[in-house]
C-alpha cells in the first residue's frame, strides 16, 4: 500500500513540476515585455531630457506626446510631479493638473501617496499599488516602474496589472494539470504491485 501511495505522489509532483514551470514562464514572460515597453520608453525620455536644442518646455511637451501616443493595450505611461500632481494621464484626463495625493476616491489617493513617497525616496524604483479598474470596477494589484527627472521634479510612470497572464494561457496549464492528474490516476489504478 505504501509503495502505491508513494508511486502516486510521485506521479502527481512529476506532472504538477512541469505544469507550474509552464505558469511561471507565462508571467515571467508578461512582466519582461512590459518592463521591456518601459525601459524603451525610458531611454526615449533620457534622450529628449539631455537634448540641448530643446528648451525645457518644448521638451515636456514632446515627452508628452511621445507618452500620449504610446499603446495603453498593456501598459499605460503616465507623468506626474513629485508633489503628487498629475502632468499627463491618457486613460485619466480628469486627473491631469490635479494633485491625487489628497483626491476624494481612498484608493486613488492611497495609491498616489505611494507614489510620490517611492519617487521622492529613489530616482528610479518598481512599486506595487493597489487601482479600481475602470472596466471592472475590481480592486486590482498594479506594478508602476518610475523614474524621476529631478531638474524637472517629474516622474515617469510605466503600470501594468500586476498578473498580465492571458486568461486561455491560465486555462491551458491548469488543463495540463488536470490531464496529468487524470493520467496519473490511471496509470495508478492500473498498475499491479506485490
């Protein structure tokens, strides 16, 4: 009896290893492509900073256009000040010239005290806050990759929900494991020992 107790745990981890590999690829992968759309914003924003034709205005001018014409599919770029005022938001421009560190919603004011405290503490920084989805309405778990640009006292924001899996990926492994499951079961039921 011990040995088909143990040859079926063995048959369970030994399909539930690959199949847990599997999801955490799939996140991993989700969260290197929007830090990556971050990063290459980032490099775009340090080369219109250090550029010396451009007068200080002109330049957040263009940044700003650069970040409104940005794909907000995944990812959404925003830029607000150190005192927690928000300079350009695409998805929110109700929010644009307000100071969201005192807004009247607990969770975006929550969020924005978060923000401005990580980009006040460190001129670049990944930090985890919590957002109301405007499709949903569900509070979800966000990731912001900042970067401040001290002259200026701006910070540039990259978000992302923070489970960026596709959903038919989830259901593909979770169905993978289950198969495994099934299969181990079988094999198990199937299987004579001494």
């Amino acid at each position: 009896m011990i040995q088909r107790v143990s040859w079926l745990i063995a048959c369970l981890v030994g399909g539930f290893i690959p199949v847990a590999l599997a999801l955490a690829h799939v996140h991993f992968s989700a969260s290197e492509l929007s830090h990556n759309k971050a990063d290459a914003l980032f490099q775009t924003v340090e080369s219109v900073v250090s550029n010396t034709t451009l007068k200080t205005a002109e330049k957040q001018a263009k940044l700003i256009d650069i970040i409104a014409k940005a794909d907000p599919s995944d990812t959404t770029f925003f830029v607000y000040d150190t005192n927690g005022k928000m300079i350009f938001h695409p998805t929110h421009p109700e929010f644009n010239g307000r100071v969201l560190t005192s807004h009247a919603n607990p969770i975006v004011a929550g969020a924005f005290r978060h923000l401005v405290k990580s980009a006040n503490a460190y001129p670049e920084a990944v930090v985890s806050y919590h957002w109301q989805s405007g499709v949903s309405g569900k509070i979800e778990s966000k990731v912001a990759y900042i970067r401040r640009i001290d002259n200026w006292n701006w910070v540039f924001a990259a978000s992302v929900v923070e489970d960026e899996t596709p959903v038919w990926q989830m259901w593909l492994v979770l169905s993978l494991l289950f198969c495994s499951i099934v299969v181990a079961w079988i094999v198990y039921s199937k299987r004579k020992v001494k």
